[in-house]
C-alpha cells in the first residue's frame, strides 16, 4: 500500500483569487460576499485579459468566473495580483453555475466567444441548450442581464431564437461589431481578418428556478458501525458503482501518515459529464470507521461524490463473506 504524507499547512499556496471547492459553501453567500456590490459572472474566461481589466475598471463590482481550463484560472489568477474584486473557479459553468449561485443572485452574466460547438452530437453543450438556459434564468436577478459575444453567425442566430424564447428571458440586443472599451484576445483576432463579431443582450423578465443537486447536506461525514478490516479495505481499490446518472469509481488506497492518519481512497466520479477525481478519507475509530471526503480532495458534493462515499460506507458495514 502507498503511504501519502499531506503538506504541512502552512505550507499550503496562497491561492488569492482562486476559490476552491472545499472553501466554498453552497449556495455562496452572495450578500455576505458582496457587500452592496454589484454582482456578475464571466463564463470561460481564458487567458483572463478581459476579465481582470474590467474587475479593475468596475470596483463596485464582484466579479465571478468559472473556467473549466485549469491552466486558463492560473493565468487569470497571476494577472489579477492585488484586486479584491474578483473570485476564480475552475469548474463546468453548464453544471455549476446553478449550483452556486442562488436564484436572483447575479445582476449580470457574459460570456465572450464560448465554442460554438458546431458538431451535432456536441450541441447539448452549447449556451442554448436547454438546461444551461434555464439555468441562466434562475441566478438572474429581475432585470439583470445576459451578454453573449460570438464570431459564429449560425451559433449566434440559434442563441437569439433559443435564449429569447425562454419563458423568462427576453431578446434586447443584436449587434454587428459593438464598440467595446475593454476586448478579449479572440475579439481582436477577429476583427483584424475583418470578420464580424456579434454581441446578443438578454434580459430577465419572469421570475424562473431551476433544481440543485448539491444544495443538501453541504458535507457528508458517515460513520460505519464496523471497524473496517485490512482485507475490506484492499476490497475497494477497482469497485465502482452507480445510481441514476451518477457513475463512480474507486483506484488506489494510500496510508495517510499525517497528524489525522487513516486511509485514503482515490475516487473518480462522473455526474453525467461532469467528471471529479479527489480522494475519500477513512478513519478507523475504536468502533466503526469515520468516512468523509479529504480536505484537500476540492470536489463538488455532486450525487455521484455522495454516492461514493454512501458506497464506502456501506461496503465497510457489510458482513464479511466467510474464507474457503
Ligand atoms: C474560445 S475560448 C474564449 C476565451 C475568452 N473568453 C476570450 O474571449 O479570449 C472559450 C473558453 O471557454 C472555456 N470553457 C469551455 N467550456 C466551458 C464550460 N463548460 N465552463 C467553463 N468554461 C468553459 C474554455 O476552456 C476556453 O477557455
């Protein structure tokens, strides 16, 4: 078995912007957080010149971004050295985006040039997909505002016709090479081969929710009534399972040998196609075993995470088949 030997904590980085999901708790606190600033939302921000510019030109603002490229939210982070304004997460907007922000919690969310995902089999992932939109529609605040800005024609086209005839969001704008004071790297790519770039406003109109699938229990601590065993333990490396459309798998056991000592389980988990890896952390207690996830693990308590560490549990209270 591997021993993994956690770092020290004052040894941990100094993320500034970055927020992690193991700091989080959601719903975020948005009141708490903002402190009478307006509130908005970058989607898939990428090299996080745009981004940074405006949180320094917009103090009044707290500005959010979700990124799914991990390599992308450290570059943000370097270029945003001393605000305070602006909060990183590395994560899938489609999924999380719900999950952390409450219903009318954003007075305003962009997204400058998201893949136009032009495949058919990829068009589940596209802005207009009907799950996004919805979800769009709950964090606007009344009146608050959507802006999109593609180079792609036909994608912009669909989002006019998908996202205005949302029951709670209204088309307001279609612009054909909008001035903009601040431009992101792509915007001027485009506009130096002379393509046209097109800018869509939204604005939310009807109050609207949506479902959250993380809301409950915003951490799961289970206690087994058995002690587990060397062998129980060694039985989870390869065990996967599911429920619904949550999918997770378990890989390698390690010995923690850290102030908490115990096990530590890999897990990988798949909520449709929101994939996590973390690690689950068992501590054998004089009875039973505690099962939770490792605080450095900075997964999302998505079904397919509960359902991981429900299954640890349960296979550790299990009774033992009898050898031979
Ligand atoms: C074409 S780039 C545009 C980057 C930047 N907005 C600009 O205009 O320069 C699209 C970005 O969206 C990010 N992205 C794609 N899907 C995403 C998702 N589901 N959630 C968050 N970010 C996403 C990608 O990693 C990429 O950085």
């Amino acid at each position: 078995m591997d021993v993994l030997t956690p770092a020290p904590q004052q040894a941990r980085p100094q993320y500034g912007v970055i927020a992690l999901p193991g700091d989080l708790s959601l719903p975020l606190d948005l009141e708490a957080m903002a402190r009478g600033r307006r509130t908005e939302l970058e989607i898939g921000f990428g090299n996080g010149e745009y981004t940074v510019k405006h949180a320094r030109r917009a103090p009044d603002v707290l500005l959010w971004g979700i990124e799914l490229s991990p390599a992308c939210v450290l570059r943000c982070a370097r270029r945003a050295a001393g605000l305070d304004n602006l909060r990183l997460i590395r994560t899938d907007a489609r999924r999380m985006m719900k999950e952390l922000f409450r219903d009318e919690a954003l007075d305003r969310v962009y997204m400058n040039f998201p893949c136009p995902w032009p495949k058919r089999r990829h068009a589940h992932r596209r802005v207009t997909a009907r799950d996004f939109t919805d979800s769009l529609a709950a964090v606007l605040r009344l009146g608050g505002v959507f802006e999109l800005l593609t180079d792609d024609e036909p994608y912009a086209r669909e989002a006019l016709d998908r996202i205005g005839n949302h029951a709670a969001l209204e088309g307001r704008g279609f612009e054909v090479n909008p001035a903009r004071s601040v431009t992101t790297k792509y915007e001027r790519k485009w506009l130096e081969l002379g393509k046209p770039i097109y800018r869509l406003t939204f604005v939310k109109t009807r109050p609207f929710t949506t479902a959250r699938q993380t809301w409950e229990g915003s951490e799961v601590h289970i206690r087994t009534r058995r002690r587990p065993t060397e062998a129980c333990l060694n039985a989870l490396a390869d065990v996967s399972g599911g429920a619904g459309d949550a999918r997770w798998s378990f890989g390698r056991l390690a010995l923690e040998r850290g102030p908490e000592g115990g096990f530590l389980l890999e897990a990988f988990s798949n909520d449709e196609e929101f994939d996590q890896r973390y690690y689950i952390h068992i501590s054998p207690r004089d009875e039973g075993a505690l099962v939770r996830l490792d605080r450095t693990a900075n997964a999302f308590l998505t079904p397919a995470v509960k359902g991981a560490l429900a299954d640890v549990a349960t296979r550790i209270d299990a009774p033992e088949e009898p050898e031979g």
